[in-house]
C-alpha cells in the first residue's frame, strides 16, 4: 500500500493547533497543516486567521497520530 497524505484532525483555534503540533512532534509523527494564513508573529511565531487549521500525517501514521490527539480530549479547552 502506497503511502498517502491523510486528514487526522481539524483544530478551531490556534492554542489548540500549538497543543497538537507539540503532541506530534513530541512522537517524531511528521504532519502537514493546512488553512493556516500567517498575518502576524503571534502564538510562538506562528499565527492562526481564517477558519479551521487542518492537520494531515502520512497514512501509515494515522492510528498513531489520532492516539496521540486524544489527550486533547483530556485537556480543559475553556482554560485556553
């Protein structure tokens, strides 16, 4: 089976994209964002305008990555 580029989450918020980009990397998974418009150095150095921020791995990282993305689950969002 080919490796492909697939979509694992959409993040609504650029804390939250910031978590799941230190969840990913912190497990060495590679990923490609997607909709995210830098207009000004914000959130470490990266800045989140205009919609969703999508997150896509390669597909033989997929299970892994939605694992890895379920601590989000775990973490009280409001305190953003």
């Amino acid at each position: 089976m080919a490796d492909e580029i697939v979509l694992v989450h959409y993040a609504e918020s650029g804390p939250e994209a910031l978590v799941i980009i230190s969840l990913l990397q912190g497990e060495g998974i590679e990923y490609i964002m997607r909709n995210s418009m830098p207009a000004k150095m914000d959130f470490g150095g990266i800045a989140f305008d205009g919609g969703p921020i999508e997150f896509y791995v390669h597909s033989d990282d997929l299970e892994r990555a939605k694992d890895c993305i379920k601590t989000l689950s775990e973490i009280e969002k409001d305190s953003w």
